[in-house]
C-alpha cells in the first residue's frame, strides 16, 4: 500500500510513522518535504521536495505513483500583511 504523507518532519507525522512501522501491513510512504535532506527513519520513504499549498507540487507527487491513501500531518500558518 502506498500512501502519500505530509508533515513528516514535524512531531505528530514522526509519530505517525513510527505508528506505522509497527503495523503488520507493508506500507510505502511517498512523503512530501520542503527540503529532501530531512533525515527520516524510515526505509521506505520516497521524498519528493515540494509544499503542500503550491499545486504542482501536488500534481507531481501524484503522478509519480498510484497512491492507495493519503494523510496531511501539517499545519498551515498563515500570515497577516
């Protein structure tokens, strides 16, 4: 199965793939990450370097695979001008 995650280099998407390495299913993980160089621990993590608010980022993580699921573990800030 694979599953498309964001958020994997802050606390709760850690924690959720931790979550996930204790499951008996196998699970391929298609992370999107501002910066490929995050160091996860993980073996089987694709990192595709993009940002979850730019469209193309998304168009192209999706093409790359077909993705059985998806989990958004990020918060989005927003600024005031």
């Amino acid at each position: 199965m694979i599953l498309f995650v964001t958020g994997v280099s802050g606390f709760v998407g850690k924690n959720f793939l931790n979550f996930l390495k204790k499951e008996k299913e196998n699970f391929e993980i298609l992370a999107l990450v501002h910066q490929r160089d995050i160091p996860l621990e993980w073996p089987i993590v694709e990192k595709i370097k993009g940002d979850i608010r730019d469209i193309d980022s998304l168009e192209k993580a999706f093409s790359k695979r077909k993705i059985d699921g998806f989990c958004i573990w990020q918060q989005l800030l927003s600024q005031r001008i």
